[in-house]
C-alpha cells in the first residue's frame, strides 16, 4: 500500500488538475482506490498491508501490518479522490 496510495495520489492529481487524460488513467486509479478503501482499508479503521521502513514486502506485510507514512499516502490519496468525486 505504500506504493500503491502514493500511486493513486499522483494518478488523481494529474487527473484533477488536468495533467493526465482521464479516460486513460481513471480505471487505473479506481482499480487501486477499490483495493485501498475495501480490503486495506479493514473494518476496525486500520489501514494494512503496508511495508514497514526497511522492510522487504515479501516477509512483512500483512493485513495487519501499518505505518504512519503508510497511513499518511492514504490521507493523501483520499483527498484526491474526495476532489475527483466532488467536481462532477
């Protein structure tokens, strides 16, 4: 998710700000924004699956693994997407 929520963050302020074709690059971002806010984005309001500070992905990330970075790409590719949603 560390990757991924930084992804969709550029992804989605391109789109907004008019900087990426958005029939090219929507899917994209609403494939990733799906996983992130159902599966990552667990019930008790903890956001998993994220790669601690010099971890490795395939030994430490888990639906219960997070990290306050990890969290933070989060916040910030919600913004995005709440803008993208609120413009149309």
């Amino acid at each position: 998710m560390t990757a991924t929520a930084s992804f969709v963050y550029g992804l989605a302020f391109g789109i907004n700000q008019g900087l990426l074709d958005r029939a090219m690059y929507l899917p994209v971002v609403n494939g990733a924004w799906k996983f992130m806010s159902t599966t990552a984005l667990q019930e008790n309001g903890m956001f998993g699956y994220c790669q601690p500070v010099g971890g490795s992905p395939e030994n430490n990330v888990n639906a219960t693994s997070t990290s306050d970075f990890c969290v933070g790409q989060f916040l910030l590719a919600a913004t995005q997407m709440h803008l993208m949603v609120s413009e149309k």
